[in-house]
C-alpha cells in the first residue's frame, strides 16, 4: 500500500477522526421529537454528533436523479440564513470541526466530532445549518455543478474502481430506486432548480425520519436539549417511499468503454436478506472467507494476487460497503433495505481479464456446490470473533453503529458475537445455497478495448492465462486449465458496451 | 515524561537494545487493544540506485511473503486467528509495517513479526508473482490523474535525489521487478536491520509487558552493514513547466511545487510553512473564498507542506472548471502569496491557525492506531517521539514575520516545478 505522496500526507494540520472509551447505550424518542441514541463517555475529551435521515436516492422524484444528495449538500456545506457558507466555514476553522455530509440510496448523514472545548459552538452551527438553510442561489450553482463534474468528469474519467461500481449498481438494480447514482444523473441534475430543493427539503427533512446521536464526553442533558432542536422540524413528512424488489437481470454484462491501462470489474447480484435477517449473519461469514475487505486472507485474494499475481486485490461482499477514510472498516449508517452480493477484482490486465472473471466465478460456484471448508469455517469464525472488536473504536463509529442498530432492530457486532460461537457450518452452507446464485450474476467491467473482451467472453473457448513470470506450482497451472474454460453465464444478446462518456447521462 | 499539555499528551517508554533496534510503548486507554507498528526507516528515498525506483514498496510486499518457521500461508493463519487488522504502508521516507489486535495476541505478534523482520525467506515464484501484483497496484493508480501528475512533477522537480521518483516507482522499473530477485535480498540485508527499525507499541500495554518480549525475540538480530548515501539536491535555478496530457474526461487541473527544507525540531521554516499552508488554502481563505465560493471557477483548492527526511516540496492543487481559467487561477494564487510575504498576518488569524492546529492534532490521538500513526511518521523522521513536542512547540512560536519570510523565501516562481493536466476529452 502507499501512502498518498500528494496533499494527504501533509499532516499536522489535516483534521482526522476522534477517540474511544466504554458507553452504555440508549436509544429512544423524546417524548416530542426525533429519537435519538446516546453513548457517553465521560472521560473522552471529544464529542461525536450525527444526524441521519432516512432520505436517500431511493427517493429522488422520477427524472431528477440527485435530488436528496443536492438536498443534502445545500445543507451540510452551504449558507445559513443567519451566516454565509464563508462565514460557517470561519466558525468552524478554529475548532478544527468539519461538518461531513454523505448519503446512500436511503440516508443521508451529517456528523462531526469536535473537542468538548467547542461542543456548543459546533452544536449551534450544525443545527442552524439543517434547520434554518440559507437556500442561497451561489450555494445551489457551485453544488449541481460541483455534482455534474463529478458525474461527467472525475466518475467517467479518474476512478475506474469506482466507474466500475457504479456501473454494477446500475446494471443490477436498472428499474429499480436504487438504480442510479447516489450523486444523480447528468440530465437529472440539470433539471433540479433551487425550488425542487426547497419543496424536497419541507416535504423530506421531518422528524419521523431523524435519528440524532451523540457520543463521547458531553455533558449531562446535551443530547436531549440538541435533539430537542429538531422539534422545530414538521413533526411527519411524505411516507417512505416502498422499494420494491430488485429486478432480475441475471447473466447481464455490461462494459464501458474508456481509455485504461487495466479493467476494473465488479460482479454481483441483489440479495433478499438484511441484517434484520437470522441467515444474514451465515452468509456474513461466507462472505468474509470469500475475501473480507482489504485483508490478505480471503479465498481470492489467496488464489487470484497471492498465488498467480493477477492484480492487487480481491474481495467480496454481502451487504453494501463504502470503506471509511483511512480505515479498512465499512462506513457507517449507509443502511439499506435492499442489499446485494458483491464481488470486487481491483484493476486487471487485459490479457488476464477474461481469466480472473472466470477464477472468480469458479471460486464462487466451488463454495455454492461444495460449501465452505471445515477449516475455513473455523478460522473465519475465529477472525469475526475478535475482528468485530475492531470495528468501533471511537465515538463516531460506535454512535455509527448504534445508529445502524436501531434502524435494522439489530446491532450487528452484538449480532455477530452472540451467534458465532454457535454458528454451524451447516448453516453457514444453507444460508450460501439459499442466498448466492451464480446464475443471478450481473458483470460490469471498464475496459479500453470492449469489443475484443466482448468478443473473448463471448467465444466459447478457454482463456487460458500466460504467465510472464516463472516457476508457477504445478498444482496451480493445473487448476488454470479447469479455471481457463469454466463455463461463463454470458450470452451475446446480453453483453452490452457504452463508453464512459455518456455513462450516468440520464 | 509528557505533560498534559504537551501535543502528545501521553507518557512513553523507551528502550535501545544492545543491537541498535529502539522500542517506545505508549500505554492508552483501549481496554484489550494493541496496536504494534514496526517502523523501517527506510523508503523510495533510499532507491538510490539505477533501475530500483519503486523497490522499497515492493519490499514491503515481500515482507509478507513468509519464513521457514511462518510460511505466508502459516503467517496469515496467525493473523486471521487473532481477528486483527494487519497491513502495511511505503512512503518516502519509510515502511510501515502495522498489526492492530487484542491485548492476548502480543506475544504471537511481537514473535511473528520478529521472525519475519530477521528470517524472511522467499522463492523465486513467489517474489516473481508478488511483482506482478505491485505492477496491479499501479494499474489500480492509473485511471488517477494525480498519479500521472505526480509522477511528472517529482520527475522534473529533481535532478540528482531519488526524490525524483514517486514511492510506487516508474513503470519501467515496477515491470523489470519480477528479474530483481538477488537485489532483493540484497535490499533486505540492508535495511532490514535493528538499527534501522523503531518498534512503537501503542494500547493496553505496560512497558514491563513488552520489552522482555521484543529482547527476547529481537535481541539476537544483527546489525547491517553501511548504507549507501542519498544523493543532495542542488538548488533549483528556473522554474519548470510541464503539460500532461490526459485521455478522456477530467477536470484540468494545475499542481505545483514549491521547493521546501528538510523536517527539522530546530527551525521555525518547516512550521512556518505549515501556518502559511493554512492562510493560504485551508476552506476558509481568502483564496477558497474567492475562486471556489465567489467566483466559482476551481472545484477544489488545496495545498500543504510536508514532513521529510530531505528537502522536498509544498504541494498545491487546483482542480480547474474550466481550461481558459487555469491562467487566472494561477495568477490569482500568486497574487494571494505576494500579498502575505508583504503584509503577514494579523494576530488574530494567526491565533486561529495555531487553536485549528492544536485541535486537529488532538482529534488526530483518537485511538491506538491513530496515535500510532502520527508517532510513526515522527520516528521515522526525526527517531524520537519526543519530536512532537518539539516541533509543536515550534509551530506555537511562529511569528508574522516568520510567515511573511518563508513566503519570500520558497515561494518564488525559480523555486517551483508547475504540472498542468489538460484533458482531451470535454
């Protein structure tokens, strides 16, 4: 890994995230008001808040795709009607707070985590900033724009990981809420004005949608007087708008054409089940010994980097997961009520593309048809045991959590510790036999030359791989050969390229 | 011994063993965590030689390519069983070789890495295939454009120190790696030695806990041979200019250089310059204010000092609306730094800089890991943990006058390499 030569290094003055220590937890609704959770933690000299809606994408109005995510961001980071955004962000600089602002298909987020020197400063500036939005039109020009570029520009042009993605997310969820960016579409954004914002923020942003948290060292009766804050908000809004099933759109490929040195390809399909689910928890541990996030011990990581040397990682995924900053952890409080499988092989060479595809999609079938191994059951149940330990550190990634729980009904780290130890490897397979379908699969991959790679998945022929490099094991060239023609779900009808440059236009 | 008022605020332990190799534990209240950091002082800096750039990231992949005792596969058994988080990092300056797990897990960890630290032994195959991962860690980089403009703006920035080269390398080098196999070893047999590692244990440890391991199972490990020099950078004489062209979409963009001093406790520059960093690009500038929030022609300004072993560079970045504006953009940053080498700053907005400082830093010691992080850096930079006292004591004495000097002093335009990106594509 390296450590960004660029700005990030810089240091000192750059803000990171903030401190830990034991909390009970709480949550409940103020007899008039949002609910709310809090996690004390007395002896912590630093004070977390966040301040989820349960407003997403999922919610956008029909042709104005990043309506929430706009919403959002004219409140997070923009004018008061008290302060400018300039003025806000003078506020902010001497405590060295930062408002972040982020969304998903169904919240969006806004937190922060400030020294208890400045909590009530930074309380104030964060409630004037959600319940008292300036709306102001250089606020709305600079953040639609800022929105189309990134569609336009950096998606389409400096992140083929996350170009990959999110053409997967479209692929598997097309006709569905979820299927759009979170950001918006070119055209949607371009049809969203500064009334559309106003109208979806009194109709959305009501306080049966809210949950607030605090968590840290603050001191006694602030959660209650903060939340108490957002009683000025209309009490109910416009019911949640239901999402329907993920469509099945099995065995589709999608490519998008760019310039690119290597293919990014994501694979994946919808999955029926949450955290609200006993069998998520099974399939959780499937999923980890699959390849868990960013760690070197996942079945294709092992077979794909470390024994053939084809990329640089290779994970897998049962729920949505956005990786938090310099963390290795998820993010938190990116709830959904539809999940999906996810298999991610980071930037691939062409020439080995086709081969990685099918390792992956051989890996996954041997654990559908044979399940997982004893020993691999064991360890990995092992690993989530203690690793689960990792995953809430500090006061914002625990009130991260608790905020998750009391949406899903279920703390998922509490979830895990409680069913591991007597999880069954009978019910982990299960749970794999009933939830992952190979032939449900959905494939996006970025690539400079689609027609060649279209043309070779579709050939019917083995893709056997060349190694430019010497003494590969026999046993794995042996494996190659059954991996090289490993039958590919893909039919010409259903492989489709679009290049890069009209992705996410509409 | 720290006192609570100190930047880093927690008492530590240090201990040198007889071979060179130094251990600091910082006791922090994590109830049953560790983090354990090993710090190689060593990173692309150190590619001194023809062909090599790139090697010590490569290193630290083969740093987890096994021993006779803990093959890769016995290594990461250990580590999947511990439930830890493992991985590491390469930067310039060093190699960071980092494990966060529970407090019981220490013995197993301070013996796994001890083990890999002093008996790496690899194969031909497994070195040859762990180069073509490196070489997909680049291609994962290369649809950034900030990879391509780091490249060409270290490249051009210098002549003689392997500065020269980002840590990930040149791509010609990364693809001749898997034919490097005895440069390896001779790499590990230069650097990977205890007087070129600083262990830092951070958590729910007592230095009593973790010094009779690390003696134990670091003590017979032997020193290295001499090193090879880094080569001194001339001064820059004339400005560079580099255009990069770009394939497809993008925000223009426009990224300079400003040559900057070394790390050092002792002068007010490197602090300075941290406190100029903030008047001119932190969000609320004048210069944020006007070409991000009023005029609206940058979506992004941004620009910093960092901390190195050598002189090294004050980066700016601007991603540019549109392409006719980057001339402005340019001069109106020049225009903004000519202003605070001649007027300084006020009282006021230098007091806000230094309470941002103080309060950024605190929220940076949040948990094990982060304290160990930000330790880290100072060791491999300066060798004690005490440097971070110092050097905030430091930026706590910067003056107008000294901003308004480090301004006039670096920021001139002979001192600067500037990389613009131009996109092809709208």
């Amino acid at each position: 890994m390296l450590l960004s030569i660029a700005l990030a290094a810089a240091g000192v003055l750059a803000s990171r995230r903030p401190a830990a220590a034991s909390p009970s937890q709480r949550a409940a609704a103020l007899p008039r008001g949002p609910r709310t959770v809090k996690l004390p933690s007395p002896d912590n000299p630093l004070v977390a808040i966040r301040l989820l809606f349960q407003i997403g994408a999922a919610d956008d109005p029909a042709g104005k795709d990043g309506m929430a995510a706009l919403t959002a961001a004219m409140l997070g980071s923009a004018g008061t009607q008290r302060r400018s955004w300039a003025e806000v962000l003078d506020a902010l600089y001497p405590m060295a707070a930062e408002i972040q602002t982020y969304g998903d298909k169904d919240a969006l987020v806004f937190e922060g985590t400030v020294h208890r020197d400045n909590l009530a400063a930074f309380a104030e500036l964060l409630a004037e900033q959600i319940l008292t939005p300036r709306f102001a039109d250089e606020d709305f020009t600079r953040h639609r724009q800022d929105a189309m570029d990134f569609i336009s520009k950096t998606l389409r042009g400096n992140d083929d990981e996350d170009l990959g993605k999110q053409a997967l997310a479209a692929l598997m969820f097309k006709g569905h809420p979820y299927g759009h960016p979170t950001a918006g579409t070119v055209a949607g954004l371009q049809t969203i004005t500064l009334a559309d914002v106003r109208r979806f923020y009194a109709s959305m942003f009501t306080q049966d949608r809210l949950i607030v948290g605090v968590a840290g060292g603050y001191p006694d009766g602030f959660p209650e007087s903060f939340a108490a804050r957002f009683s000025a908000l209309p009490a109910r809004g416009k019911p949640q708008r239901k999402v329907p099933p993920a469509p099945a759109h099995g065995g589709e490929v999608l490519i998008v054409e760019k310039d690119a040195r290597a293919n990014a390809v994501s694979i994946g399909h919808p999955l029926d089940i949450t955290r609200v689910d006993d069998d998520f928890y099974s399939l959780f541990l499937a999923g980890s010994y699959l390849g868990e996030h960013r760690t070197f011990n996942g079945q294709l990581m092992v077979e794909l980097r470390q024994k053939r040397g084809l990329n640089y990682g290779d994970y897998a995924y049962v729920e949505n997961f956005i990786q938090d900053g310099g963390t290795t952890f998820p993010l938190t409080n990116i709830t959904r009520r539809q999940q999906h499988f996810e298999i991610w092989l980071r930037p691939l060479a062409p020439k080995t593309t086709a081969f990685a595809i099918r390792g992956a999609l051989f890996e996954l079938d041997k654990l559908v048809r044979e399940g997982i191994p004893a020993e691999g059951f064991q360890a990995t149940r092992e690993f989530l045991l203690h690793y689960v330990d990792l995953w809430a550190q500090d006061p914002s990634r625990r009130l991260g959590y608790a905020i998750d729980a009391l949406i899903y009904g279920k703390d998922i780290i509490a979830e895990l510790k409680a069913r591991l130890p007597s999880m069954t490897k009978v019910q982990v397979d299960r749970a794999i036999r009933k939830h992952l379908d190979p032939r449900r699969l959905t494939i996006a991959i970025v690539s400079d030359d689609a027609k060649a790679l279209r043309a070779e998945l579709l050939s019917g022929k083995p893709t056997p791989i060349t190694y430019d490099t010497q003494d590969t094991p026999a046993e794995v060239l042996a494996q190659d050969k059954s991996i090289a023609g490993f039958p590919l779900p893909i039919t010409a009808s259903r492989i489709k390229i679009v290049p890069a440059g009209v992705m996410f236009e509409k | 011994m720290t006192s609570q008022k100190s930047a880093f605020p927690f008492a530590f332990a240090e201990k040198v063993l007889g071979n060179g190799l130094r251990i600091f534990v910082v006791p922090y209240d994590s109830p049953g965590l560790v983090a354990y950091y090993s710090v190689v002082r060593t990173g692309s800096r150190n590619e001194v030689e023809p062909g090599k750039s790139g090697f010590a990231h490569f290193f630290e992949h083969m740093m987890f390519r096994g021993t006779e005792r803990y093959s890769t596969e016995r290594y990461n058994a250990e580590i999947k069983a511990m439930g830890a988080d493992s991985n590491a990092f390469t930067a310039e300056d060093m190699t960071v070789f980092h494990i966060l797990a529970g407090k019981s897990a220490l013995a197993k960890v301070v013996e796994i890495e001890a083990d890999r630290f002093q008996n790496l032994k690899y194969d031909d195959a497994s070195f040859q295939k762990e180069a073509r991962a490196v070489l997909g860690e680049y291609n994962k980089g290369s649809s950034d454009p900030m990879q391509k403009m780091e490249e060409a703006l270290y490249d051009h920035a210098f002549v003689a120190h392997s500065y020269k080269h980002t840590t990930i390398g040149f791509l010609r080098d990364i693809e001749n790696m898997p034919h490097q196999f005895d440069y390896s070893r001779q790499f590990f047999d230069r650097y990977y030695r205890p007087d070129n590692v600083i262990l830092l244990v951070v958590g729910d440890v007592t230095a009593d806990a973790v010094v009779p391991l690390v003696e134990k199972a670091y003590g017979a490990w032997a020193r290295g041979p001499a090193r090879p020099p880094v080569p001194v950078e001339p001064p820059q004489m004339l400005e560079e200019r580099i255009t990069v062209p770009w394939k497809g979409a993008s925000l223009p963009m426009l990224f300079v250089g400003y040559r900057t001093p070394a790390f050092s406790t002792k002068s007010l520059d490197g602090p300075a310059l941290e406190v100029l960093g903030e008047l001119l690009f932190a969000e609320r500038s004048r210069l944020h204010k006007q070409l991000v929030l009023d005029e609206q022609k940058v979506e992004t300004l941004e620009g910093s000092a960092g901390r190195h072993v050598d002189p090294n560079l004050f980066l700016v970045l601007a991603r540019v609306k549109q392409s006719q504006d980057m001339a402005t953009v340019e001069s109106t940053i020049d225009k903004e730094i000519a202003r605070i080498a001649a007027q300084g700053v006020d009282e006021k907005t230098l007091g806000e800089v230094l309470s941002h400082a103080r309060y950024a830093f605190a929220a940076q010691l949040s948990t094990p890991d982060h304290v160990a992080l930000v330790g880290a850096e100072f060791l491999a930079l300066d060798g004690r943990l005490s440097a971070i006292d110092e050097y905030f004591a430091r930026l706590a004495q910067v003056t107008s006058a000294d901003v308004q000097r480090v301004a006039r002093t670096y920021f001139t335009p002979r001192n600067r390499t500037v990389v613009t990106l131009q996109p092809e594509a709208p």
